[in-house]
C-alpha cells in the first residue's frame, strides 16, 4: 500500500507567482516518483494564480484554524508523513498531528528563516550592520522552536545550514540541505535561447507582496536605474512581478524606462529576451528564484550579496556581486556591451545549475533520510529532548489557547 503524505499549506501554491510556490511543487513531484499518496490542505483562500493540484493527482482539502474538525480530519487520513509549509503551520497545526497521529514523521520545511530575513529588515531600517542582536528575535525564538519540534526540517540554503548549527545550536541531524531542485537536462535547452545580438534592456521580477522584492524595487527606481539610465539611456528596465499594487503601478516612467509590466505568464519567455538580470536585494533569507530563472534562460545577473547568498557556492556567479550602488551599476553597463563578457557569466549559470540544482544529486539522499528516520523514529525523537520538551509545553500552552478561540467562536 502506498505511502501517505499530507502537506499543510501555508498558502495554495502559486508557483507563477513565486519562487515559495515553484520549491513546493518541486517537493511534491519529489514524493510522487516515490509513490506516496498525497493530500494538500490549507486554510488559506484559494487565488485564481492558484495551481489546481487535482490535475496532477493530488487531493485537496480545505482546513480551519483553532477547530477540533481538524483532529477528526488529520486522524481518518492517518498520514505516515505531515510536511509544513513554514513554521506557522506546524505552530497551528503541529500539536494536533502529534496527539492524532503521534508515529507520523513530522517534516518542516522552512523556505527560507524567516528570523533572518525579518532581522536584516529591521537592521536595514535602523541603518546599521546586521549582528545577532538582530537575529535573536521573536520569530527566531517561534522558528527554532518548531524546528525542534519537527523530526526533520529542510533548508534551503548551505548558509542557513551553518546558521543553524552555528549560532543558534541546532543538531545536524534534524536538519536536511534541499536547495531547489531543477530537472537540468529538460530546462536547459542552450542552443534554442536567444544570443546576446538578438536580446535587449535589463528585466527584474518578483512577487510584489514580498517585501524585500518591494525595496529592491525602489531602491532600484531612486538610487541603481538612475546611474545605469544615465550612461543607457536608450535602454529600459522591464519590472515584472504578481500582485502589482497602486504603490507599485506609480513607480513607472516612461520617460527613464522605469517600466512597471505586472504579472508575466510565461517567465521564460520574458527573461530569455532581457539582456541583464538585476537582483538588488537589500534583505532577505533563502535562495532567490529570480536568479534560478535568470541562469535556466542564460541570463546574466548583477546582484547583490544578499540576492547572491547560498547560490553558487564554489560556482562562480553568473555575473557579479556588487554591494556599492555605483559598482551595481558600472558593472550593469559593463556587461551590458561585452558579449564576450556576456557569454563567459552565461556559462557560469549554466554551470551552477548543473552542479548545485540538479534533482537527481538530492533527490535519491533525501528519501533515504526519510525512510531512516522513520524506521528510527523512536530512537530519533528519544535524542532530541529539547523537542520533546518544547512538545510538552507547546501541546499545553498552544492546545488550551487553540481551544479558547474555538470555544469563543461559537
């Protein structure tokens, strides 16, 4: 008989909207080479950007928060394993799996840590360099929580890995590296991309809901585009994202370039026609889907640090990391009129994906750390005591206070 996963949705997944919504898909089609049966749950609203899951098998559910119906439902599924979409849902959800299904293999997977990214915002805002004072906060203290929780929690990035292990203590083995997981053979179709003659103008995209993509975006619009448009001012900046909002729809000008395009349909189509991809990210946590798009199309990027992180590894960037807005920008009109340039920081993407995103690199080592830890789940959870400590005391604080607002809500 097949194998049961059920995933708790964070968000229906909307994987032309972001980058979260390709990584779940990704997992889903992992689980289903290896033939589980899978339900989706959320009890998120479902957009029309939603991907309708039933087409590819999968069932879904629609949940409810601080409601006993979940218990009943959790419990007639009697999952082998539960995965969570970011910690809130095992926060929400995670007690309940333990009292209904307690041999369940509880996995989170984090898309990115979340106290990272809120910390380097915060920084940002207090003008001054991220340190652990900015990391220690409240969502690291709910993440790491709920990552002890869990049997095992997927990472997206090596340097939250270390992160991780380093500074906030986490055992190894409650940790599993899966980056982006891309089938490179069938998406890196080289020869039928466009050359560096047939493509024009820069291109960023991005989901505007997402705040570091939001100031990516005006920082591009008052402080990087302005020095690029002034030695390219025959170039343009095609701005695509989901979500476009008035603030956002204001940005464009036509007059400099600066175009606001909305929602791409097809992001191959519009990021193989760009010349240069600029990724000037302030803050922010995880791997950066827009660079994964850029390197599957051959498109060079100029990036900062923050947008470079955990991507290339011992690869060198398909372009150059730039933290000095004049050097983000000298480089981008560098690049921009050097084909021969161009075409060596292609090569670099081409390479990146093939050694650090290839599927069947991860694909094979992760199933087998699924079956080991649910064969040894009782030995594994036995190591754990800081886990089973935060269960007792989640399971008595967050259960009264989820049955506190059902019974209010009555």
């Amino acid at each position: 008989m097949a194998s049961k996963l059920l995933i708790i949705g964070h968000v229906w997944p909307e994987p032309k909207s972001s980058a979260a919504g390709s990584r779940m898909m990704q997992l889903i089609e992992s689980f289903q080479k290896e033939g589980y049966d899978i339900v989706f749950a959320s009890a998120s609203s479902k957009s029309d950007r939603a991907f309708d899951l039933s087409e590819i098998g999968i069932v879904q559910a629609t949940i409810a928060m601080n409601e006993s119906s979940f218990d009943s439902f959790v419990k007639s599924l009697k999952p082998d394993v539960v995965l969570f979409d970011r910690f809130m849902t095992e926060e929400q959800y995670g007690w309940r799996v333990s009292e209904q299904c307690p041999n369940a293999l509880k996995v989170l997977d984090t898309e990115d840590l979340h106290a990272l990214r809120k910390g380097r915002q915060q920084a940002l805002k207090d003008k001054t360099d991220f340190d652990q004072s900015y990391l220690f906060n409240t969502h690291a203290k709910r993440e790491i929580a709920s990552i002890y929780r869990c049997d095992l929690s997927l990472i997206i990035s090596e340097f939250e890995m270390k992160l991780l292990m380093h500074d906030f203590g986490v055992p190894e083995n409650l940790l599993f590296y899966l980056p982006f997981q891309l089938d490179v053979n069938s998406n890196t179709t080289v020869k039928n991309l466009p050359l560096f003659n047939q493509r024009q103008n820069f291109i960023t995209i991005g989901n505007f809901l997402h705040e570091p993509n939001y100031n990516g975006i005006l920082y591009l619009k008052e402080t990087i585009w302005p020095l690029i448009n002034q030695q390219l001012p025959e170039t343009k900046l095609h701005i695509y994202g989901a979500y476009a909002s008035p603030k956002i729809n204001q940005l464009h000008h036509e007059a400099s370039g600066f175009l606001i395009k909305g929602f791409a349909e097809n992001v191959n189509e519009v990021m193989a026609h760009a010349k240069i991809c600029l990724a000037p990210l302030r803050f922010g946590a995880g791997l950066k889907g827009k660079l994964i798009d850029a390197m599957i199309n051959g498109t060079p990027c100029i990036m900062t640090s923050i947008a470079a992180e955990g991507m290339f590894g011992h690869v060198g960037p398909n372009g150059y990391v730039e933290d000095c807005p004049q050097h983000f920008a000298d480089k981008a009109v560098q690049l921009y009129g050097d084909e021969v340039l161009w075409k060596e920081k292609q090569q670099y993407g081409f390479k990146a994906l093939t050694e650090r995103f290839n599927t069947h690199k991860f694909h094979k080592d992760f199933f087998i750390k699924i079956n080991d830890t649910i064969i040894q789940l009782e030995k594994h959870r036995h190591q754990n005591f800081t886990g089973q400590m935060l269960q007792h005391h989640t399971l008595q604080s967050t259960k009264y206070m989820s049955k506190w607002i059902e019974a209010k809500n009555k």
